[in-house]
C-alpha cells in the first residue's frame, strides 16, 4: 500500500522539506545578518567614519542619485579642534550612548525611527534654525543643556523640557548629531534645506 502512496503524500518527503527549508532559511539568515552589520559598520559606504566630525557637511539634492545626497567637505574643526579617529569614536559613542539613556526617541525620531512629537533627528545639525555656521556648535550645546531657557523655534509648536544633560554629554551629543548627518540615508528626509544654502 505504502509503495503506492505518491511522493508529495509521504511523510518521509515532508520530513525532508521541512528539514532542508529550515536549514537553508538559516543559511540565508546569518548570511544577510552579516551582510547588514557590514553596512551599518561606520567608515562602510554609506555610514561615515566617526573621524567626519572634523569634516564640513552638507545634504545636498544629487541629480544622478536623483534623490538628496550628504555631501562631506573640506576640514571643519568641531569645538574648535580636530578629533583623532578614537577620539571621535569616543565622543560619538558618548552622544549616542545619551540619546539612548535619554530617551530622546520617545518625542523625536532618528534616522525616520521613534515618536513623532517632536522633529526627525537625522539633520538636525545642518537645520537652518541654528541660524548659521558659526553660531550652530554655540546655540545646540546652549539649547541641549536648557532647551527651556535656550528656546530656539524649530516651528513644533511645543517644547522641549530640560533633560539634566551634562556638558560633556552635551558635546557627544552635538558631536553624534554631526556625524549622523553625514549617513546617507537614501534620500531621507526628502527636500530638506541645509543650513549652508538658505538662500538657494
Ligand atoms: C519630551 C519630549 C522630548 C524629548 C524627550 C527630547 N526632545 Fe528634543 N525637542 C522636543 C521638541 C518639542 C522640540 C522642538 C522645539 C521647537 O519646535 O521649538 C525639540 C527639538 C530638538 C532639537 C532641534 C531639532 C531640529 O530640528 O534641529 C534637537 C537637536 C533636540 N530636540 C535634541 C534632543 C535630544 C538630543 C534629546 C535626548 C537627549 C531630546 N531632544 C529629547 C522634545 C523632546
């Protein structure tokens, strides 16, 4: 009887699909799980080296890209000095380790993820509401210390309330918003004006 039974009715066949979709599902999992944390490495493509924050950047619209594009310039000191490659690593690495102890996405999103009451993240260090260049490094580390003293209006309508940051983690902060910046995110947040060309 059981010799009869066709092949895509035998448990033994079923037995061995599962066994070999399993198998090779798992090989294509850990095969993109590698090939994502090689894209998300920083100094990869489209993640910056942390060593950018010595760097100007713009986001500028690309057209062939055709889509906006970050664009990282000549030397451009960040407080006022250049920052070794460990240095800046560990400087981002403060600022990004305060966004998380913070909470900061649980109002803003960054790189499009978290809540939507307060501005995206991603740029904000090229948003023309820092008024300019120069005073840019001056007015974040001013408003991130005491958002409610040191209001500048991004156009929410809301506040941000004093989170108790200190300076130094202020300055990782100022320092990790730089370099995401600089991450080419594929065009996101579409038809934002940098801080270096207003008047464009
Ligand atoms: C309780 C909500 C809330 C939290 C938490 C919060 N913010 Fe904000 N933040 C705001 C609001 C609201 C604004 C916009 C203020 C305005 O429009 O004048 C803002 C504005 C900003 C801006 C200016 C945005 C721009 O477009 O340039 C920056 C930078 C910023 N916040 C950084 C942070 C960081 C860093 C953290 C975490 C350490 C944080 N915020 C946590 C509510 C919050």
């Amino acid at each position: 009887m059981s010799s009869q039974t066709p092949l895509w009715a035998s448990a033994d066949f079923w037995r061995k699909v599962a066994i070999w979709v399993t198998a090779g599902s798992f090989v294509i999992l850990i095969t993109l799980t590698f090939d994502s944390l090689a894209k998300i490495t920083p100094g990869y493509k489209q993640v910056p080296a942390y060593n950018v924050i010595n760097r100007e950047i713009d986001y500028k619209s690309d057209a062939q890209h055709l889509r906006y594009i970050p664009i990282v310039g000549k030397e451009a000191p960040l407080f006022g000095r250049l920052w070794s490659d460990s240095e800046a690593e560990a400087l981002v690495t403060l600022g990004k380790k305060t966004v998380q102890a913070k909470n900061c996405m649980n109002c803003h999103t960054l790189l499009g993820n978290g809540a939507y009451y307060a501005p995206d993240l991603t740029r904000a260090w090229l948003d023309p509401n820092w008024s300019s260049p120069d005073e840019r490094e001056a007015r974040m580390l001013a408003f991130l210390l005491d958002p409610e003293k040191n209001a500048v209006t991004f156009g929410s309508g809301r506040k941000m309330p004093n989170l108790g940051i200190t300076d130094k983690e202020a300055h990782g902060v100022v320092a990790f918003l730089k370099w995401m910046s600089a991450i080419d995110t594929n065009g996101f947040p579409h038809n934002f004006k940098s801080i270096n060309h207003q008047e464009d």
